[in-house]
C-alpha cells in the first residue's frame, strides 16, 4: 500500500511502515532519513508509493519547524544571531546552530511544509515566514557591511 500523505511526523512515517510497509518501503525511508542527516537534499525513486517516504524524510516535520523558530527568535531577541551565544532549553547555542535552523526553516519553505506562501495575496505572511525575512535582512545588512569594508581595504592598500 501507499503511506497517506498525511503523515508528516517522523514517527507517524514508522509506525506505518511497521504495520504496512515492505521491506523495500523500510529500506528506502531509512537510507533517506540518514541521507538527510549527511546533508543530502532529495533523493531519486522508481515506485510512486516511495515519493511520500522520501518527502518526508527530506521534510521537516511540523515539531522540527516549531523547535526551530523557537531557537531563532531567541537569537533574535538576544541580539545573538551574527555573534555571541544564547541559552536554551539548557544547552548553548551559537551561530551555526542559527544557521542550522535557518538552513531547516528554508527547506521547510521550499518543501511547502510552512503555513503558507509569502507570495499570497489573500493573507498576511506567515510568522515563520516573517522570521525568515528578518534573518535574511540581518544577514545581508551584516555581509554588506563587511563586503563593503572589504572593498575599502583593497581600495586603499
């Protein structure tokens, strides 16, 4: 059979599988979940029952998405996102953790497992959206900044 395509949870995916998959299902799941952990972006399938398998796995889930927008509006509000540490839940966090977030809040994005699209007209965009916006513009503010200070440097020297 083929998982339904509303199983966005990790253990949603293997609860299924344990009660409905195939070895070959199992198989391809756990490849691409550790694929996923190595870096890689997607993943290509010859069975059509393996599409939501492999989307899932390369997917955020909805509880990943939450974790980390919780992390970057604490950056956010601790001024820490391009430099320094922060607290949270217990354990220290720093700027490639951030980036880390952000690099799983753009996958979200570009696999539409966000609210919703900041193209819409018909609604305001999305918090996570808009917390997106505001990294992107402290990002850009700050490589601008250095760029220009580099542009500087090799202008005077």
């Amino acid at each position: 059979g083929i998982m339904p395509s509303d199983f966005l949870e990790p253990h949603d995916v293997r609860r299924w599988l344990d009660l409905h998959g195939d070895d070959e299902a199992r198989t391809v799941y756990k490849h691409a979940v550790r694929e996923c952990e190595m870096g890689l972006t997607g993943k290509q399938v010859i069975h059509p029952g393996h599409i939501h398998l492999c989307k899932v796995a390369y997917t955020p889930s909805p509880t990943d998405v939450a974790l980390k927008i919780k992390i970057l509006k604490a950056a956010i509000d601790a001024d820490a996102l391009l430099g320094g540490a922060i607290k949270f839940e217990g354990e220290m966090l720093d700027p490639p953790m951030f980036g880390k977030a952000l690099q799983t809040l753009l996958r979200a994005y570009a696999l539409r497992a966000l609210n919703n699209s900041p193209f819409e007209t018909t609604s305001a965009p999305s918090p996570n959206f808009l917390i997106i916006l505001k990294i992107y513009k402290l990002l850009f503010d700050f490589t601008e900044k250095h760029i220009n200070g580099l542009i500087l440097l090799k202008f005077l020297s």
